[in-house]
C-alpha cells in the first residue's frame, strides 16, 4: 500500500490516498476531486480548472500522468 496527499495528485488538501496501484490512486482522487466540485470547494475547483487546462493537450497530460505514476512508483511502500 501506498499513500500520496491530495496536493500531490495535482488537488488542493492534505487528503491522503492509499491504494495498491498508480490507477487505482488515480481513481480515488478523482472521486474526491468530484466530492469537492459538489460542495464547490474553491482551492479544489481552482486545482480542477488547472487540470482541465492540461487536459487540452494530450501529451501534457500523457506527461503528467507518467510523472506522477513515476513519482507514485519511488514512493515507499508502507
Ligand atoms: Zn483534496
């Protein structure tokens, strides 16, 4: 298991995901990313606007999404 903080998967808080696979912490982030759009959370709705911005392009999110899987990849497994 490991665990990665919301702000590290490019949101806005302190919330720690733990899960077994990149796709898997990818999936619960987004689930609260939706949680806080609901409630419209202002930092993550901001942090959500950014991350439609990279989305435009695919390679840049193709990029992000390795370097984070990357950055998940070295992390510790606790
Ligand atoms: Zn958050």
């Amino acid at each position: 298991m490991k665990s990665m903080t919301c702000q590290q998967l490019g949101g806005a808080c302190d919330h720690i995901f733990k899960a077994e696979t990149f796709e898997e912490m990818a999936e619960q982030s987004k689930q609260h990313g939706m949680e806080m759009y609901k409630i419209k959370d202002e930092a993550h709705m901001e942090a959500m606007a950014k991350m439609q911005d990279l989305m435009k392009s695919p390679e840049l999110m193709q990029k992000w999404f390795s370097d984070k899987k990357a950055e998940f990849d070295s992390l510790p497994t606790v």
